[in-house]
C-alpha cells in the first residue's frame, strides 16, 4: 500500500497555508511532518483524513482496498479526543469500535493497551487530559486501520504513555501500516521521513 | 448498518443521560402549553377552539429546541470528523441522527399532547386529532431542522441562528397539521385531505433532509 500526494495546496479563508508538498509514503513506512506552529502541519494531516479539502494538487493510494477511499481506511488522532463526558470509557471506544469498523471484538484488550483497563466504568467527563488522549489512543488498537494519522499524539502523555505508544506505532509499522504524524518533538522511531513545512 | 446503529443507540443513549435533551423538549413543551390558560383567560369555549393550533406551536417550538446541538456538540468535540471518516454514507448517518432526535424527542411530544389537550379543554376526537397530526408532521420538523443545524455547523454560528432559519421553511407542516386537526373536529374539508398534504410534506423532508444536511456539513467542516 502506498500514498502519494503530488502538489499538494492549502488555501485556508484567504490565505495560502501550504503549496506544492510532495510525499510518497508505503507500508511499514512512517513520515514526521515538522514545522513552527502555523505552518500546516494539522492542515495538510486534515487533508488526508478528507475533512479538508486541498485547492490544488493530488493525493493517490495504490494497493489497500479499492472499494474504500483514503478516509475510509485511515484513523485521525487530532487536538479533539472526540469522546462524550456523559459516556463512560468502554461505551466510548465500544461507540467507535462499532461505528468505524467491524465491531467490538478486542475492547478490553485495546483498554488493557492504554493502562484505562481498571477505569472503564467511569464517565469519561472525569477524565484527565492524558488520560482522554489514551482512550483516543484506544481507538486505533480497537480497530485495524492502515493509516495512522496522528496530530500531535503525545500531547499529554506521561513518560510511560509516550513509551508505550511508541511501541504501538512500531507494532503498527511492523504490521504493514502507514503513520503521517505531526509533531514537535522527536518521534521515536528510528526510520521516519521527515517533511518540513515553512512557516508561510 | 452496524455502525448506523451505532450512532442511533450512541444518540439515544446521550439524549436520554444527564445533560441530554429528551425531557427538556416535553418539559418544554409542558410550560408553554400551560401558559396559554394564563395568557387567553379561562374561556373553555375558546381554548378548545385554538387547542390543536396552541399544540401544534408547542411542539415545533420544542422540537427545534434541541436541534441547534445536534451536529455542532459533534462538530466541537472532534466527534463530526470521525463520523465523515467512517464507512457508511453521510447522508444515512444523518439520518440515523434524525431518527435518534425524533425518537427522543418528537416521540415524547406526540405521547405527551393527548394529556396536554386536557389542559386545553379538547374533547377525545380533538386529541385524537392532534395526536395524530402530530404522530405523521414531527417526522417532518426533524428534518426539516436537520438543515438548519448542519447549517449552523458550516456558519460556525449557534444558537437563535437555527429556529430564525428553520421556522419559516415549518410553515406548511404547521397549516397542515393544524389543517387536519380542525377538519376532524368541524370541517368543512374531509381529515383525508389535509392530513395526506401532511404526510406528503413529511415524505418528502425525510428524502431532502439528510441530503441537503450531509451536503451542509461537507462544506462546513473543516
């Protein structure tokens, strides 16, 4: 499976974000996308995800699935843990499990992933920020998707969550997945391509 | 469907939960029929005959007051982007969307009216009219609204923006329902005619509804 995009352009209100980004990304591989803030980094991650739309150039996938378009088969970790505080943990992710794919076959074990195993009863209302970001996280262990598009992913993770997501990032990568994840700080996997977007 | 499923529990169960909107639309619903007593005086001849119209304004009222955060409390917490991410078309995630509002709260409403036109001096066949009405035109209201809440998404602008938008496009269900509600009681025109006009418009809403809503809110998020 392979994603390219060729000229890729972002026009946001009237202002041009980005112009002309080319990347070309295949199983197993991971590409950091760098830059101060501002430059487009959520844009562009946004634009591969289908919820933006991009005023020039081209995105592409061969191989995967042909009846399914990029969007379809990606998951998107952004700024928002997209959860509902009156929901408890399990029926979040068991919402999400079922709604963005075949159902939910591996909740406790996606649980068990992100340390939230022993607080499934709470409301997720009672959640801390990090502890938010793991149930997201949850999410992308709960259902097998092949791109992995992550914003920011270790905003607000503890050490040992950050450890740990790294483990699933190379676990993904080793299974044939594909990550674009925007970020500040080092990835921590030893082969990601990197593109740098300049501030406009 | 599955995932269609899904959503619909997923809607249910939040409306129903603390915070939600289902028993804020009946409650609603409640304090404005009971104001008309106070506000016409108590003449019961007069009641009865502007009953079925005080209903029906009610339950639009009501059923629109839940609407503005239905695709916008989506929209703030991320929720939206994953829905347009997911395998089953827009357009049946909204519907099914539609389908969890109006079961929390246009069902409420229509169960709700026969006890409310007690309140309005409406005889049984009154009630059964409004009921009726109401049971065949909320279906209509729901989408109906569903457009001006996905609007209001891509507007980036809540609240009054989704009733000021939503209520003239309401203005046939409400001649029609309130049409049918009288025509049971004193004609001269049959129940059948109006009332058809009333299931019509509704059909037709539950068709246009979720398209217009799903193309609305692809423009809008972004």
């Amino acid at each position: 499976m392979r994603i390219s995009a060729s000229n890729l352009g972002c026009l946001r209100g009237s202002r041009e974000i980005f112009r002309n980004i080319n990347f070309s990304l295949s199983s197993g591989q991971a590409l950091a996308v760098l830059g101060p803030n501002g430059a487009g980094k959520s844009s562009l991650l946004r634009i591969v995800a289908g919820v933006l739309r991009t005023t020039s150039g081209r995105l592409s996938l061969e191989g995967g699935d042909p009846e399914l378009t990029i969007p379809e088969q990606a998951h998107y970790l952004g700024h928002l843990d997209a959860l509902k505080p009156s929901l408890s943990v399990a029926e979040n992710l068991a919402f999400w499990a079922r709604y963005l794919g075949p159902g939910p076959g591996v909740l406790a074990d996606a649980l068990e992933a992100v340390g939230l195993a022993p607080i499934r009863d709470l409301p997720a209302g009672y959640l801390s920020a990090g502890q938010r970001r793991r149930l997201s996280i949850a999410r992308l262990v709960a259902v097998r998707r092949p791109i992995w598009l992550l914003d920011e992913a270790a905003s607000a993770l503890d050490q040992a969550a950050q450890a740990r997501l790294i483990e699933l990032m190379r676990g993904h990568l080793a299974g044939g997945g594909l990550i674009l994840a925007a970020t500040h700080a080092p990835l921590g996997l030893d082969q990601a391509q990197e593109l740098r977007l300049e501030a406009a | 469907m599955s995932a269609l499923v899904a959503l619909l529990r997923r809607d249910m169960r939040l409306a129903v939960r603390i915070g939600g909107g289902a028993l804020m639309g009946v409650l609603f619903f409640l304090i404005v029929v009971a104001m008309v007593p106070f506000a016409l005086g108590p003449d019961l001849a007069l009641l009865a005959r502007t009953g079925p119209a005080i209903l029906w304004l009610g339950a639009l009222l009501a059923s629109l007051l839940a609407l503005d955060r239905l695709f916008a409390a989506d929209h703030e917490d991320g929720s939206l982007d994953l829905i347009l991410m997911g395998r089953a078309p827009l357009e049946l995630a909204v519907g099914a969307k539609a389908l969890a509002h109006w079961l929390t709260t246009g069902l409420p409403l229509v169960v709700a009216a026969p006890l409310l036109g007690l309140f309005l001096n409406l005889g049984p066949a009154a009630i059964g009219a409004v009921a009726l009405t109401l049971l065949a035109g909320t279906p209509a209201l729901t989408c109906i609204g569903l457009i001006g809440a996905a609007l209001a998404v891509a507007l980036r602008r809540g609240g009054l923006l989704v009733p000021v938008l939503v209520l003239p496009l309401t203005i046939p269900v409400l001649i029609f329902g309130v049409a049918a509600s009288n025509a049971a009681l004193a004609g001269p025109v049959p129940f059948g005619t109006p009332f058809t006009v009333l299931v019509a418009l509704t059909l037709a809403s539950m068709v246009l509804g979720p398209f217009a809503a799903a193309a609305a809110l692809r423009h809008g998020v972004e």
